[in-house]
C-alpha cells in the first residue's frame, strides 16, 4: 500500500522466506512470509486458520484463490506456498490485506 516501502528481506533458508516492508512516515511494519507448502485452502483452514483465529476469521475467493483474513492476518496457499501476510505492527486494513494477498 502507499506509504509503506520494502525493507529487505529478513531471513531466507529453503523454502522459505521472510519479507518486511516499513512505513515511510513511522507507521509501522508489516511482514510477507512465503513458505513451501503442500497444502490446499482446506488444510490451511484446518491445520492453521480455525486454530490461530479461534474460529474468527472472514474467507475471501480472489482469483481462484481463496484467502483467509483474521487478527490483522491475511493466509493463502497458492501453486505449493503458504502465504501469510501479518500487520498486527501496521495499521492496514482488511480490504488492503486483501489487496496485497491478489498481487501476489
């Protein structure tokens, strides 16, 4: 979103990574984590979602991807990766977790 600009990543090993991207103005941070996953939208569901969200989530279906929002979170697995896009450091808002979630 405007006003927020990429940190660099903050750590990498196989399979996985760990982006950050800090607010311009002070507004704190948020983080993209990309992870190989073998995962379908059911089990992030199962095995993630419903259990970190303690059943309070909202289900969004962009692209053909359906994308899980709860706690200032956004979770998807598309094409064998686990998304997971945490702002609980930046004020965003759901619509633009979601936004971020389509771009990727």
């Amino acid at each position: 979103p405007a006003g927020y600009g990429f940190a660099g990543p903050e750590w990498f090993r196989p399979g996985e990574i760990f982006m950050k991207f800090t607010g311009n103005g002070g507004s704190g941070d948020y983080t993209i984590t990309q992870k190989q996953s073998g995962w379908n939208s059911v089990a992030v569901l199962d095995n993630l979602v419903a259990k970190e969200s303690r059943g309070k989530y909202n289900i969004t279906s962009e692209g053909g991807v359906t994308i899980y929002t709860y706690d200032s979170k956004a979770v998807w697995s598309n094409g064998g990766v686990l998304y997971t896009i945490d702002s609980s450091n930046a004020p965003l808002a759901n619509d633009q977790l979601i936004r971020i979630a389509s771009s990727l």
